[in-house]
DNA sequence: CCACACAACTAAACAGTGTTCAATTAAAAA
DNA sequence: TTTTTAATTGAACACTGTTTAGTTGTGTGG
C-alpha cells in the first residue's frame, strides 16, 4: 500500500508477496474490506505513535505543543503519502461493524487532539466540554482540509509553500475565539 | 457516477449504457483518466451554477452571503455524494496536463470564493492582494476538510448534527482576524 | 453514380482483478 | 497410529482496463 497507492494496490500481489495465495486473506480477515481496514489501522497506529513523539520532544509553551501537533500531522502525511491518503480512499460500508481494536486505533488520533485543546484551553469546566469536543473535530476537519487538498494536489492549492502555516493560523484563530 | 460511486464505476457499463462498445470511450477521450477528468469537470460546473445560485437567491447583507455560499457547498454535496466524491477520488497524474476547458471548470469554484471573501473584506488593497488569495486557498481547504469528513463519515464526526455549522463557525473567526 | 478516403465504431484478445469454494496439506488430539 | 481440526491452495467465475485489427457508415471528388 505504501509503495503502490490505494488505486494501484492489489491483494493478490500482496498475498503473493507475503508468500500466500490470495485465498489465505479472505480466511484470515474474512474479506477485501476488513484486511484494508486493518491496514490503514497500522497506519492509524504509526500516525498517532509520530503525533504523540513530536508532543514529548516539545519543551516550548501551550502554543508550541500545538505547533508541533500539527507541523507532526502534516510530516506524517508527507512522509508516508500513500499510506496516508489510503485511509481516506477506502470508503467503509457503514453496514459491516469494524472491530474493536481498529475503533481504537482511529479514534487514539482524536483523543491526542482533544488533549492537547484542552490543554490549550486551560481547565475547561465540565459544562464546555461538549463545545470543546466539537471544536476539537472542526479543528481535525480543518487540518485534514489542508492536508487533504496539499497531497492531492486538487486546487492551485500548490501555489502555497507552506500549507501548514495556513492551518495552524486558521487553528489559533478558532481557539482564540474559544478560550475564557 | 452518480449513482454506483467512484469504486465501484466501470467505463466499461457506462458505454454500455450509452449504447456504445468500450473503445469508443478511448477513441473518444484518449483514455480513461481524460474520461474521468471530463466527468468530474461537469460535476464541478453543476456545483459552481449551484453556489452562483445561491448566491444570486440572498438578499441579505455580506455575513448572509458567506453563509448561502458555505451552505450551498455543503447542499451540493450531499445531493450529489458519489458525484461530489469521485471529483477527490480520482488523483490525476499530474505528469499529464489536462484540458484547458476542464482546468477552467476547476478554477470557476476558487473564483467565486475569491470573489465573495474579497466582497466580504471590504475593497481589497492590491498588496493585499497575494495575503487574500492565500486566505481564499487556505478557507477552501476548510470548509472541504469539514465537507469531507462529513460525508465519508470518517472519526466519530458524525454525533456532529450541524458540521456546515462549524466550518461558518471557522470561516467567519478566520474572516474577522483578517478585516481592516 | 461510383470509387475513394476518412471518421466512427466494434469485437476480440490480453493481462489483470476480487471472490468463492472444493480439495489438499500440515498440525494436533485421541 | 488414526482421526480430527486448522491452514492453505489453486482453479474457476465474472468482472475490469487497455490495445488493436477490422468493420461499418458517411461524405467528397471525379
């Protein structure tokens, strides 16, 4: 997946790679859309393992755990583009729950980012919680947006040497206006 | 498009739908990536007409029209899902240039942004003029960020009921932190 | 009116793909 | 050692994109 792109991906070559036949796949992850989900949970998993990294190297103030948050976001994507952008090609059918511990990789990422806005916030009372939890997934959506876009290269969004300079001026404006 | 979704279209069915065999569509559009580009351009001048639409139906002040512009980008969206999907579904290969009519169907949308973000900031200096048009880049990959989120269903973003809402609610503080 | 040229279109072939499943092999239990 | 269970295969099926030789239709110049 890292090396082909989601569009170019194929798991009969990657059976045939892992020295199986394609059949073992289906056996062992009960089909196509479970063996995607739980390769883009690895790339969930490395991603959050890289955000919370680039959190622990960082001595600076409030604003500089945030900075390194989302300067680590986009480093991520850049350096593990494919990987990164299968996550959001694979579109799963709501129908089919995805398991438990594929859940938690996805949403250990949300959890970092509500941590750190809180902290940001300062002791946010029991009371705003919800208006942070909010906040903190509009904040995701925004940074996803400009990543997203950088990647794929859609819009002359290329003309922009520094997309996530762009975000993290759109991301201390949203928490400007929420704290205290 | 519209209707079996970016995966799961085959250029195959569609000329077959249309009544014709499978190499009309290379003979026609050169290949099948031309093909794609040529739909997902349509799509991109409905959702322009659609926004103009919009637009031309508010008769408020200048907050309104932010809001009727945002609004209607995320209506579009969700009337036309897959057709909507399919335009960041499908990653071109930037080594090919793509036709000079399409590119123009692709650049319509950023100008109305620009047009309605500048109209909103007041007369526009022309130094500030590149500050602008990174503000409209920087606005548009929001509001995608929170659109794509949303319709994908990706994180646990769905519990948002009003994720428009909160891509206005980001649009206007970064709008206000870049007035006079 | 005819032969020709040219465009549009087809149909078949090729190498791939996802998906299923009877048959086989390897391992463990009795 | 025999039997049961688990793991794995490989072939079949119906698709896909892509290429290309060949066919059809259409309008033009003589």
């Amino acid at each position: 997946m890292a090396e082909r792109g989601f569009a170019k991906f194929s798991a009969r070559e990657a059976a045939r790679r892992a020295g199986y036949s394609v059949g073992t796949i289906y056996n062992v992850f009960g089909g196509l859309d479970a063996y995607l989900i739980a390769i883009n949970s690895q790339t969930f998993r490395a991603w959050s393992e890289g955000l919370e990294a680039a959190l622990a190297g960082s001595t600076g103030d409030d604003d500089a755990r945030i900075i390194a948050l989302v300067r680590a976001y986009f480093a991520f994507a850049e350096a593990n583009r494919n990987a990164w952008m299968a996550i959001y090609d694979h579109r799963i059918d709501r129908s089919q729950a995805i398991a438990k511990q594929d859940e938690a990789a996805r949403e250990a990422l949300t959890g970092i980012v509500d941590r750190e806005v809180t902290r940001w916030l300062g002791r946010g009372d029991a009371a705003d919680a919800d208006a942070t939890r909010r906040l903190v997934r509009s904040l995701i959506a925004t940074v996803h947006g400009h990543c997203a876009l950088w990647l794929s290269g859609s819009y002359a969004l290329m003309r922009e040497e520094d997309p996530a300079g762009q975000a993290l001026a759109r991301v201390f404006e949203a928490l400007s206006a929420h704290r205290g």
